[in-house]
C-alpha cells in the first residue's frame, strides 16, 4: 500500500510539474500580432492622417497577449524585426 501512494505521490509532482511550465493557450504569437497589425500600414506609411479603429483595437490586442515580462520581450523582438521588413514606415508614427 506504501509503494502504490508513492507512486501516486511522485505521478502528482510531475503532473504539477508539467503543467507549470506549459505557456498559456493565448499567449503572445509573433506570426498573429504581425497580421493584426497590418491594419496599421497605411497609417504608419503616411497614406492616412490618423490610425484606424482597426488599427487601435489591433494594437491593443497585441498588447494585451503579452502581459508577462517574456512575452513583452518575445513581442518586442518579433515587432522589432517586423518593422526591419518596411522601409518606409514613418517611426514616430510607430511610437504614436
């Protein structure tokens, strides 16, 4: 009986274990924040004045899968990148 609730023990510390370090389901995904974000192209290309609703919203869904400090960096390296693909994206416009 001692053996079988070891075993049961030891099966529930790596059950624990494993789902610790799962990411979560809706987390930050560089490929997802890219294409929500291409709703701002015309405004960060200088063709509209102003940032669509589109626009806003898609910021703020990209912002809101990266709640955790690895997940900003992972978003900032992926985006930092992005914008390395466009060479006309005004960058003040971006800090906006």
């Amino acid at each position: 009986m001692k053996r079988a609730s070891t075993s049961v023990f030891g099966l529930g510390i790596l059950l624990l274990l494993t789902v610790a370090a799962m990411k979560p389901v809706n987390g930050f995904s560089c490929l997802v924040a890219k294409v929500s974000l291409l709703q701002c192209l015309s405004f960060l290309n200088s063709i509209a004045d102003i940032p669509s609703t589109s626009c806003c919203n898609a910021v703020s869904n990209v912002r809101a899968s990266a709640p955790t400090k690895p997940e900003l960096r992972e978003a900032c390296l992926c985006l930092t990148a992005a914008v390395a693909q466009f060479s006309k994206l005004e960058k003040d416009r971006a800090i906006q």
